[in-house]
C-alpha cells in the first residue's frame, strides 16, 4: 500500500454506514489508525453496493469545472462470489493514467487498490473482472486532492453470456478464431469477451460465405483487434466484420441504427485504418473522415469520437 | 418509357440493389443485421461497383423481387447474403460531399437487364464508402 497517496488525500473521518469497507481499508492499507471517510453520493465520496456484476462503470467529474486540471485519489474495495478475489489490473480509466496499489487479497476476501489519476473533464473508471469470476464491488470512495468530485455508477446494459455451442466443428474458421479469442481470457473483461464471441460466432458461422473473400480471415488482424481493446478496456466491444482481404474490421455506432458509424480496419499488427462517417444532421450536412496511422496515434485521432466507442 | 440503353443514367429518384456478402454485413449481437458496412461497395472490376436498378422491372408486379431473382441468375447468392437498397440521388449526393464524381449507369449482362454499374468508387475510398453505406434504404433476404 502506498501510503503516500492516502496522506496526500487528506482522507478523513469514518462513516458508520460503510463499516466493512472501513475494516478491508483497515486490514488491507495496514493503516489501523487511518481516519477514513464514506459518506453518501453527492459529496466528495460514495459507496454504494453492487452485486454478481461482471462490470461496471462508474463516472466522475470534477467539481471545479469542465476543462480545469484535477488529481483525485481512488479507492475500491470489495470481494467476488466463489471465494476469488478482484485484481486491481482490472482497474482502467478512460483518460490519462491511474497507478494502482494493493490488490492483494485479506484473509477474509476482501481486497483494496487505490490509485491516482488527472481528469480534465467528465471522466470514467471501469471496473472489471476477468471470467469466471463475479465481481461485488462493496463500496468505493473518491477523494479529491484539490477539489470536489462527483461520482455516479451507470450500468453499461451487459448481455447474458452465450452458452456454449456444441455444434461447432473444431476444424472450422469459427473454432479457431474462439480459441484464439479464448487466449485473450484474463485480458479482455467478462462483457467485451462475451460480445466478441457472439460477434464471432455471426461473422463466421458460413465457411461457403469464407471462401468467397479474396483471402482467409486473417488472426493477426484479429489478434491487433483483442490488443486493442485490452488495453484501453474501457472501449465498447464492438460488432465484427471482414473486408475482402480478410482484414478484421471493428464498427461502433453513437446508437443503435444511427446514420453514423466509426469502422477500425487492423490491416497488420502495427497499422489501422480509420474511417468516420456521420449523416445525422441533415441541417449541418454529413461528415467524413479518415486514414491510415499506427496503433500509437489512433486515440488521438478518435478523440472526437470518444461518446461512440466508450462504454 | 423508351428502352434504356447501356450508358444512360439512372435516374436519381430511382433504386439500386447491391449483392452483399455475410462478412460485410452489420449484426446486433442476437445476429439480426442492422446494416452493411463500407466493404459492402468493395469490387475490384475496374469498370464500377455491380448494382441492379430496380425500377428497371418497373412492369412487374414486384420489382424488387424481379431485380433479386435477376441478380440470382447471374451470381451466387447465399443464405447469409444480402440485398443492399440504395437510392441513387443519395449516391450522387454523397459523392458531391466527398468531392468524387459519382454516377450510376445502365450496363445490362445476359440474364440481368436491370445491371447497372456505380461509377467513380474507388476501393481507397473508405470514407465515402462508409457514408454511402449509412444511406441504406432497405436490406432484402434472399428468396
């Protein structure tokens, strides 16, 4: 535990309302005499209770304004159904960077990270666990170094996993492509890897349809997609497609059946191309946009796309 | 109306179907397509992408089917494919905003009388490609 974070924080005071968040920050910071506080959203800090949640996301903003640069501290605890523990790896945010400390599981279950990050603006943290296990978050606090921060739990509306399909030949470009996806287990969170296979299962399911593409899908393609999305967890899984090439091709829409659409093509592991398209403002016209660049410089050219791809 | 010729446009009021694959197809995560992607308009023949006009079939009692029974006798059509609509004053439009040139042209083939072809798309012309396939009209299934 970093107790150098903690102190920075000016962490305060202990509410009576969260008490075995108090007791796991205890026990896991090996900080017995810290002075904790938790009280109600709305204020500096929150806790709230979540159960047998594969993710969640929670938002944060700062009270001092759009724009205005702001450190906050970050701390969760909490425990996962079935007796493991969450890792604090299954921490992201989705703007610069959080350290993250502890981690570690107590003797009862409980585990606590903590971590530090800059926002400039409305920002989000994922939480998230790596499948089978089940995420419970107990509670979690926020503590602004140099100001107020508001903090809210949305629901990113995950889907039921697929079962198993038994009928799928082994030998079949969907079987290989699921077990290269099945590799990626323990990198990707429990929801994105549950869409993608779906994904999968629908991009892939017609070996007649395969064979008409200039060239075979291509796992390169599709491993550049998983090490995308791996590291910058907090991105929705998006829906699957092929070009002719057999490029992997990732495609977000603001909403459902909107006349826009972002479409990443990973032509190899190091080279994407990007090409935005947006038709829902008859008045302003429609707006394009694209081209080819590393892996290294996309984000920046997503940036004014960031509402369509996060979660 | 008098017979139209290989060249002539097609008007901008009328429809195109375009013959899609499975792979180019966007699905919901239950595997309902929502739309097609920019690959849908992928074709690497140097003359234009293959469409079929539509209200070529005017005088038959379902045009629409008429236009996808002639593109099934001249291509393999899958259960996974698709017909793509398009109208093709939306075509030209989007052309316009990208600053290419595009028009679609009658050029019937023996057994589809209704082809026609998009002319000025470039397979390197992923943006546009991407904004045409946002101006979907309707997506068929085959018979």
């Amino acid at each position: 535990m970093n107790a150098h974070l903690v102190e920075r924080s000016m962490v305060r005071a202990t509410s009576p309302g969260t008490p075995q968040l108090c007791d796991a920050f205890r026990r896991n910071t090996g900080m017995a005499d810290a002075p904790y506080q938790f009280v109600c959203q709305g204020t500096n800090l929150v806790a709230f209770n979540e159960t047998a949640r594969t993710d969640c996301r929670l938002s944060v903003s700062s009270a001092q304004g759009m724009g205005r640069a702001a450190q906050f501290n970050l701390a969760l605890a909490g425990t996962a159904i079935g007796g493991k523990a969450w890792a604090g790896s299954s921490l992201a945010i989705s703007s610069g960077s959080i350290q993250l400390n502890g981690g570690a599981r107590d003797p009862i279950g409980w585990t606590t990270v903590m971590g530090s990050a800059v926002t400039t603006a409305l920002d989000h943290i994922y939480i998230g666990t790596f499948a089978p296990e089940t995420l419970t978050v107990e509670a979690c606090a926020i503590l602004g170094a140099f100001g107020q921060f508001n903090l809210t739990l949305a629901d990113p509306t995950l889907a039921d996993p697929m079962p198993a399909d038994a009928s799928v030949d082994e030998t079949s470009t969907l079987a290989r492509f699921r077990k290269i996806l099945e590799t990626w287990r323990g990198r990707l969170f429990t929801g994105t890897l549950d869409r993608l296979d779906r994904q999968l299962s629908h991009l892939l399911e017609d070996e007649e349809d395969l064979a008409e593409l200039s060239r075979t899908p291509d796992p390169r393609t599709f491993e550049a997609l998983l090490s995308y999305l791996a590291a910058r967890p907090w991105i929705k899984a998006p829906s699957l497609t092929l070009t002719r090439d057999g490029i992997f091709v990732a495609n977000w829409r603001p909403a459902r059946e909107a006349k826009a659409r972002l479409s990443l093509d990973f032509l190899d592991e190091r080279r994407v191309r990007w090409s935005a398209a947006d038709a829902r403002d008859e008045r302003k016209g429609p707006t394009m946009a694209g081209g080819v660049c590393s892996l290294s410089d996309l984000d920046e050219h997503l940036r004014p796309y960031r509402g369509w791809i996060c979660l | 109306m008098d017979l139209p010729l290989k060249g002539d446009p097609v008007p901008d009021e009328h429809h195109v179907l375009r013959h899609c694959s499975g792979t180019a197809i966007e699905k919901d995560d239950t595997g309902e397509p929502i739309g097609v992607t920019k690959d849908a308009f992928a074709d690497d023949d140097p003359e234009g992408v293959f469409v079929t006009w539509i209200e070529y079939f005017a005088q038959s009692a379902d045009p629409e089917r008429a236009a996808i029974n002639a593109i099934c006798a001249t291509r393999t059509v899958r259960r996974k494919n698709r017909f793509a609509k398009f109208n093709v004053g939306l075509i030209k439009a989007a052309g316009r905003d990208a600053d290419v040139p595009l028009g679609v042209e009658h050029d019937p083939i023996p057994r589809n009388d209704g082809h026609s072809l998009i002319k000025g798309l470039a397979n390197d012309h992923a943006e546009l490609m991407n904004r045409l396939a946002l101006d979907l009209v309707g997506l068929l299934s085959p018979p």
